[in-house]
C-alpha cells in the first residue's frame, strides 16, 4: 500500500486521465489509485496523503459519482490528513461557474479538519465565478483544468502543481 491514494469521479473520462498523469507525475509506486464509483470513500481513512479529483458539470454541480457518494465524506476522519484537490471545468461554455465543484469538496473537507495544500494561481483563467477561489480570490483551492479548452497546456499544469506537491507529500 502507497502513502498517497487519489480518489476521482469522472463521467467522460477526462478526470480520470488528469489522475492517470497526475500519479505518472509522482510515481506509481507512491500512489494508489481508486474511482470513487468502485471504491468506498472510507478507504481514505487509511492513508495519510489523499489527491482528490472532481469535475464540474453543468451550472456548477458535483459530477454524479461525487453526488452519489457527498454524505458518506462525512464518515471519514480527515484530522491530520493532508489532502490536495484537483478539479476540471469549462471556463468558456460555463464561466459563471467554472470549478464550482471543486470548491463544494474544499469547503466540505476543511470543515471535516483536512489540511489542505496545492493551491494554483488564478492567472491566465478566463471565467465569471468561481466557488473555488481562495479568499484572495487570486487563486484557487486546487489544481484548475480546462480539458475543454486549454487541453495543451494540462501536461505542463499538471508537472508543475505535482513538484509543488512532492515535499508536502512526504516525496
């Protein structure tokens, strides 16, 4: 067993090649790699690093795995973990609620006492809103991909947040 399980939900697949890379990026034999749909969020319980991924769809909403599963989060001790969030949305066809999604996850997990890293600037991002932005409203609460119309430069965002990730990881 890894120190660092990524947990993701994805409908379209895209959330879950994002993870594929992300784990690529920190080495397979760090992570362990689980879709929420097959796996009960409770295994998060057993690890001390947690990655998670979730994209938004539609006017803001949780992707239908996350949906499915919100309320059994709760379950789970998140004292003393570190967790690291990642999220993909639409800044052009949905700008007023690009990575709403991701900031619901932030929201719920900080309250469950996570220790939260892996903030990303908002520079270079062209949306309305966003429920993910930090305070300072000048980044946001995770890594923010754009599958849809920034595709190119999803391999460089993900090396970069992951160099930034590894000493916070124990890597």
């Amino acid at each position: 067993m890894a120190q660092i399980a990524l947990f993701y939900g994805s409908s379209t697949c895209y959330t879950e090649m994002a993870a594929e890379k992300i784990v690529a990026a920190l080495g397979e034999e760090n992570v362990d790699l689980f879709n929420i749909a097959d796996e009960p969020i409770v295994t998060a319980s057993f690890y001390p690093y947690l990655i998670m991924g979730i994209p938004t769809w539609d006017y803001g909403e949780l992707q239908e795995d996350w949906e499915e599963i919100w309320n059994e989060i709760d379950e789970v001790d998140f004292a003393g973990k570190t967790v690291a969030l990642f999220g993909l949305g639409d800044q052009v066809g949905y700008p007023e609620w690009f990575l709403d999604a991701l900031g619901y996850l932030h929201a719920k997990l900080k309250a469950l006492g996570a220790n939260l890293i892996g903030e990303w600037p908002a520079a270079g991002y062209e949306f309305e809103q966003s429920k993910a932005l930090t305070e300072d409203g000048h980044h946001f609460v995770g890594l923010a991909l754009d599958e849809e119309n920034e595709f190119d430069l999803t391999e460089q965002r993900i090396q970069q947040w992951c160099e930034q990730l590894k000493p916070k990881l124990g890597l």
